[in-house]
C-alpha cells in the first residue's frame, strides 16, 4: 500500500497495488469468453464504459429522453441544505463511490466549504484515470479541499479508510448505479456497504423510480440511436482490444422493459446467423438469427421497495429527496447497529 502526499492535502491511497498483475484487458478477455459460452449470452454492462463509451454515455445525459441525470442534479440542487443540515458539525468524511467527473459531487462540495466544514472528499474508484481527473479538477477548483482518493475496490478502499479514520462517514452511491445490480446483488452490494461503515454513518443513495413505461423505453432506446452506438460499442471495444471480429450492421440495439421487476434490460440482437471468432481468447463464438446477448439491467424502483431494502440490509430510512416531477430520488440512510455486532441476521 503507498500514500502519497502532495501539495494542498491531496493525499492518492492506492491499496490494490499488489492486485494489478491481472491486468484489466486479461479480465474482460476472461469476462467475455465466460459471458458468450454462457447459452443465455451475456456481456456484463461494466465493460460499456472505456473512452469511447465514456464518450457516448456522456452524450446520452445530455440527451431530452435520458432524464435521470438531469433529474437527480435537480434533486441536490434543490435540497442541498437539507444535505448540509444532515452532515452536523462534526469533522467527516465525504466518500464517494464511483465519482465519475464529480459533477454531482460538485453540488455538495461547493455549499459544505461555504458552510465552513471540516471534511476529507473520498473518491473511490477501481480506475486510475478516474481517480487522476478527478483530483487534477478539484485541486483546482477547491484549492482548500483535501483530499484522500483512493484507487480501489469500494469495500476494500472504505474498510482502509475506517481503519485509520474515526470521523462520521457520508457515502455517496448517486446515480442509478444501484439499479445496475440485480434485486439480490444490490442486497449483498448494501449489507457490505453496512458492514464496512460504523453505527450512525450516513448514505444518499440515487434510486431511478418506477414511472410511465413510454418515457422508461424512450430513455433506453433514443430516437437518435445514440443509446443504440452505446450499447454496440462493447463489441467495438472486444474488437479492438481483444481481437474481436463483429460486424456491428449485423447486430442491432434492443431495450425493453419487464413491468413486474422494475427491470430496463439492454440486448444485442443478432440479425442473422453468424460465427464470430476472437483472437484474443482463441475462439469463435456462433449466433442464430435473433439470438440475443444480454447487457445491461437498470432496475427502477417503487419508495416501498427501497424502504424494504434498508430495512433488510441493517439502514434506517431518513428522508427522500425528490426532483420537482418525482421521478428519482436521492434517498438518506443511516447505519442501524445495535449490540448484536451480526445485526439483522436475517439479513440478505
Ligand atoms: N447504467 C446507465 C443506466 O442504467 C447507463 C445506460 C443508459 C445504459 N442507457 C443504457 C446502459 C443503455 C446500457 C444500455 O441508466
């Protein structure tokens, strides 16, 4: 593990250093050969986000159709002082998992240095060039903020961060990152976000929620075919990291939505019997005419759902905050343990 101290309270914790012999490109070469021999093929949607998918997705928010990011900026915006009036006067540290460009963290930034609060901003992220951004952009906009980012895993960079840190944790999961899991993963993704905080440490939590099925498939499958590229982009990406041989006309861009579970799922559609080899893992892979490959999941949520998983995963609900037409919410939760250190055990 090596901390690095810099100028102005920066200080770069890397505790993975040790894990980086599996390279990234090993990972996604292993994910795709596992995901495609699967007979339900499947690409998991965290490959979507190198610098070209970066790129799109960042198009996608700023598209009409794609509300949720507009929605929860509105939603900090609008209820920031509800946010500071939460953190009390105690130092703490504001940790974030999975920053992004920070955008949203700007929101909260800003007003708790105006409020004259004491707080470490902790970015954990797993990629370095995230981390490295998003430090070289808030040194300069907030000379005065320091910062301890950390290039880890998330439980990994929080369980390091509590061990060597007392103060009050505020963790930021923003975004409808949480909808990215399964209804069970996002319990197990929760239950070790509580057992690696400390009694009373807060979350705020982004939930994209349930609304009109008309405007949920127009934000996944815009008029533009921005989406559509986003998606097709993760085989542009097996293609030019790992020997990949897809036509993309051949496939095409499909995202429905399963009323019952709340599930937006993206596919890649095969439009015609095909073999695709891939050099890089030494193996070709067949796709029958409309056979499908799985992607991405984004679950919405109704308030009962999210206040059943506090509940199941040790948190006490605090407050939503909502956007001005209540279609997503930033949701406060703190951390309920009493003597029994298990907790709930009936928990996940
Ligand atoms: N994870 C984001 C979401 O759930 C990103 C996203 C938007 C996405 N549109 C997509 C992922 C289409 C896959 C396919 O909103």
């Amino acid at each position: 593990m090596t901390e690095t101290h810099t100028a102005n309270s920066i200080t770069i914790v890397d505790p993975n250093e040790f894990e980086a012999s599996f390279s990234e490109r090993d990972r996604f070469a292993l994910e795709v050969l596992v995901g495609l021999s699967e007979s339900r093929k499947r690409l998991p949607s965290r490959f979507m986000y190198d610098d070209e998918g970066s790129r799109l997705f960042t198009r996608i928010t700023e598209m009409d159709v794609y509300y949720p990011t507009e929605c929860e900026i509105e939603t900090l915006r609008r209820n920031v002082d509800r946010i500071v009036s939460t953190v009390g006067s105690e130092p703490f540290n504001l940790v974030e998992f999975g920053p992004g460009n920070g955008r949203k963290a700007r929101i909260l930034i800003e007003p708790l240095l105006e409020a004259g609060l004491e707080f470490d901003y902790v970015p954990i992220d797993i990629a370095r060039e995230y981390i490295d951004e998003i430090v070289t952009a808030f040194r300069e906009s907030y000379p005065t903020l320091s910062i301890k980012a950390l290039v880890s895993d998330y439980f990994a960079g929080l369980k390091w961060l509590t061990g060597q840190s007392n103060r009050k944790n505020i963790g930021l999961f923003l975004g409808s990152n949480i909808g990215n899991f399964s209804h069970a993963e996002a319990r197990i993704f929760l239950r070790n976000m509580w057992s690696s905080l400390n009694p009373d440490d807060t979350v705020i939590i982004g939930f994209d929620l349930k609304k009109d099925i008309e405007m949920l498939l127009l934000a996944y499958n815009d008029p533009g075919g921005i989406t559509a590229e986003f998606n097709l982009n993760l085989l542009r990406r097996i293609n030019r990291e790992i020997g990949g041989h897809f036509d993309c006309a051949k496939f095409r861009h499909f995202g429905t939505y399963d009323v019952f579970s709340g599930g937006m799922e993206s596919y890649l559609v095969s439009k015609e019997d095909q073999t695709v080899a891939i050099d890089g893992i030494g193996r070709s892979f067949s796709f029958k005419a409309w056979e499908p490959i799985h992607t991405e999941y984004s679950y919405k949520y109704l308030i009962s759902d999210i206040e059943q998983l506090a509940r199941d995963t040790g948190f006490v609900v605090k407050e939503h905050l909502f956007d001005s037409n209540d279609w997503f919410v930033d949701s406060i939760w703190t951390v309920h343990k009493d003597g029994n250190a298990d907790g709930d055990a009936s928990a996940c």
